[in-house]
C-alpha cells in the first residue's frame, strides 16, 4: 500500500508539470512582456496564433462541408452567430500580424503566408449559404440589403481583413457592396440605427459597423468620412443614455432606450470610437466609461457588465456577457483589453491582460482551457480563443494618449501562487512519502537476525 501510495504522489507530480507548472512559467513570461504593458505584438498572441491556425482551418473546412449550419436553431446565438464571429475575430487577428510583420520588417516568412489554408477557409465559412440561413430566415432573401446591421457588419469586418491579407481582389465586389449599401441604409434612416433582427435594434452594434465601414475603406480606397460625420447623431444628445454612454438597445421607430449601456457594448465601441470621432471624444467616452463601469475588488479588477449602482445581480450569466461575477463582466473585460489599448490605456489593458493570462490557463499545445470551456464545443469551439487573439493585437490609435501600466493585479498573483504552489506541495509530498518509505525499510533490515558476535 505505501509504495502504491509513492507511485500515485509521483504520477500526480509529475502531472503538475504541463497542468499548473507550464501555465505558471507562461504567466511569468507574460507579465514581463513589454508588448502587454505598450504597444506591439505580445508573445503570447504569436503563439496563439500558430497554434489556432490549423485548427481554424480545419474547423472551418469541416462545418462548411457539412452545411450543419442550415439547421442552425434560429434563436440559438452560439450555432448562428458564434461561428461567424470565429472567423471574423481570426481574420481581424491574422491582418494585424501581417500589418506588425510589413511594419516592423520582421525575418521569416509573412503571416499571410503561413496562414494562408485558414485565411481562405475562414472566408469560406463567411460566405457559405449555410452559414446565412438564420438571416435569411429572419429577413428574407434580401437580408443583404435590408436592415440586418449586425451580420452584414461581420461580413465587412471579415471580408476588410481578408483582402488586407491577400489583395486577391476576390472578396472586393461583395464587400464594395456592403459598405455602399449599408453605409447607405444607415445614413437614411430617420435616427441613424437599424435593426440587427426584426423589433432588436442595438446602437451598439451600429456604431461598431460604422467604425467597421471606415476599415473597409483603407482597403478599398473609399471615403465615406461625410456619413462617419453624421453617423454621430446615433449616439449623443437624447440618443444617449444618462452616463452619455451609447445604450445597449433601444426601441424602433421611436427611439426609446430598452436597455442603458453594458459593459459588453461600451467595451465593443470604445475599440472604435477614436478613428471615427476622434481623441476628444474618445477620452470623454472613455472616461465616462471608467467612472460608472472600472472597478477593483483588491482580488480582481475589471469592466462591470452593469452601471454601479444599477438594480441588475452582481453574480449571473447572460449570453452576450458571460459570467457576471461580483458585477465584473468577463466578456466586457476581455473585449476591454481591445478597448483600453485601442484608447492608450495601458493601465487598464495591462491589469486586464495579466488577469486573462492568469484565469486562460494555457497548456501545451497552446490550448487555453476556460476560454475553450466557454466557446460551443459543437459549432465554435475556439470563439474565444480567437476573439482573445485579436483583442491581443489591437494597437493605439494614432495620437491616443499612452498611460503607464500598473502593477500585477490580484487575479495575477492569485494564479502565480497557484501554478507554482501546487507543484510545489505535490513534489513535497511525493518526497515526503519517499523520504518515509526509505525510513520504514530501515527500521525493517535493523529488526532482521543478528549475526553471532555483531
């Protein structure tokens, strides 16, 4: 029984090496990245990218091959919208790589290159019929060119990315389109908003297509600046809400605010607002968004999915915001990372990204576990790896402001503690049981026959 008892303690050592001592090493690695602290590409989303890229691809293959997206349930986010989000996050993620590697002159070959499998099934994947069907369904077989702000600004975001990536040529037609007709269609409109689902109008996800527009005009040589101009009436004066936030969602044709801001969608925006509106008003925005949303717990700090003081649960779940854990929102924190260093916040981006290195708990492999706990196994299982790649790739806007970082947060030291204490006990108690064991032998061999005249 004590030497299957050491066995046991060794085999469950030596399994603290890849589970808790590897994350641990990667933590420390990462909380000494100057890329996490300032601008620049952080070690951690070139590994993460690497080992995303096959799997993207070949994800991306398989779904498309076997069209299970046309029966998507039609009110079921993660099978209809999950999927698109994946390949739109992987593609934005890839191109700001390939603009570091064009930049920065980097050795080797370019990322378009080594990604270029997955890049072209992740385009697949955004204009695969199948993986239109929940739209169409809702908005008929003009769900192209009729309201559907939200999808259509996902194939411009991916459709943007890809052809910065590739320069083809083939994604140009389709996205010249969108950006035309939706730009458009929102211009027209008599508050500036449309619709994401028939009776579901998020001003949220307008702004992010507005902003979304103006990319595909760096890669399509348009100028749509009169319409970013007014675009803005969408979201001040009585458009926004009583924080001067832009608010989740609000009712059509009348304009009455549903729901204020959230954290998912003031995080989501911010990552827009300086290139269409400017630093001013990216500051004000942002400062706004500080004060009724940041908060420190001492153990945590982050982005609250509710406004403080607000009548909403500190500790629930909601499918656009993840676990809400005493009032932190795990989605409005992650999308903040973009945000905060989009804006020059490298305070805020800093905390957040060495809280998400810690609670991501990477293996080998490059597989972050809770993060592909949280994705849909069956239609996107690796949303929010993909969705951290790109976050991680975000760069100041030109001119933004640049705050120092600051110190390892709570989560962070939570995790070092962790990584390395848990191996740590487990090694101590496998040598414990040894130490004993030789002992126990010991005292055995000295109670055996004495041989005459010892």
């Amino acid at each position: 029984m004590a030497r299957t008892l050491r066995w046991l303690l060794f085999l469950a050592a030596l399994l603290t090496l890849p589970t808790f001592l590897w994350p641990g090493v990667l933590l420390v690695r990462d909380l000494r990245d100057p890329a996490l602290r300032g601008p620049g590409i952080p070690a951690r989303a070139r590994e993460l990218h690497a080992a995303l890229t096959p799997k993207i691809e070949a994800w991306a293959r398989e779904r498309v091959a076997s069209r299970q997206a046309a029966q998507a349930a039609l009110h079921d986010v993660p099978t209809t919208e999950w999927p698109i989000f994946t390949a739109v996050f992987y593609l934005m993620a890839t191109e700001a790589l390939v603009v570091d590697w064009e930049q920065h002159g980097r050795r080797g070959d370019s990322p378009a290159e080594d990604s270029a499998g997955a890049v072209r099934a992740a385009k697949a994947l955004l204009l695969d019929p199948a993986h239109h069907a929940w739209v169409r369904t809702h908005w008929g077989d003009d769900y192209l060119h009729d309201r559907d702000v939200f999808f259509r600004a996902l194939l411009i975001a991916g459709l943007s990315s890809y052809e910065r990536i590739t320069h083809d040529g083939t994604a140009v037609p389709m996205l010249r389109d969108q950006v035309e007709t939706l730009s458009a269609d929102l211009d027209a409109s008599p508050l500036g908003v449309l619709e994401d689902y028939p009776g579901e109008c998020y001003p949220i996800d307008v702004l992010v297509a507005v902003g979304l527009i103006q990319r595909a005009d760096a890669v399509l040589g348009t100028d749509h600046s009169a319409f970013f101009a007014r675009s803005r009436r969408a979201f001040v004066g009585p458009m926004a809400d009583e924080l001067g936030l832009v608010p989740y969602r609000m009712d059509l044709p009348s304009g009455a605010q549903v729901q204020p801001s959230r954290g998912i969608g003031n995080s989501w925006t911010l990552l827009f607002v300086p290139d269409l509106y400017g630093q001013a008003t990216a500051r004000d925005l942002y400062g706004r968004y500080e004060r009724g949303f940041y908060q420190q717990n001492g153990w945590a700090e982050g982005f609250r999915e509710y406004a403080r003081g607000s009548v909403e649960p500190e500790f629930t779940f909601e499918i656009d915001a993840g676990p809400v854990v005493a009032g932190l929102g795990t989605a409005a924190s992650a999308f903040g990372i973009a945000a905060a260093r989009r804006n020059g916040r490298f305070d805020h981006a800093y905390a957040l990204s060495a809280e998400l290195a810690a609670a991501a708990w990477t293996l080998p492999g490059g597989t972050l576990v809770f993060p592909r706990l949280a994705s849909h196994a069956a239609d996107a299982p690796y949303l929010g790896e993909a969705a951290i790649l790109y976050f991680l790739t975000v760069q100041p806007a030109p001119g933004s402001p640049r705050s120092s970082s600051g110190e390892v947060p709570g989560l962070a030291r939570i995790g070092l503690l962790l990584f390395f204490g848990v191996p740590l006990f487990a090694w101590g108690a496998w040598l414990l049981a040894l130490r004993r064991g030789r002992r126990a032998a010991g005292r055995v061999e000295g109670t055996g026959p004495r041989r005459p005249g010892s």
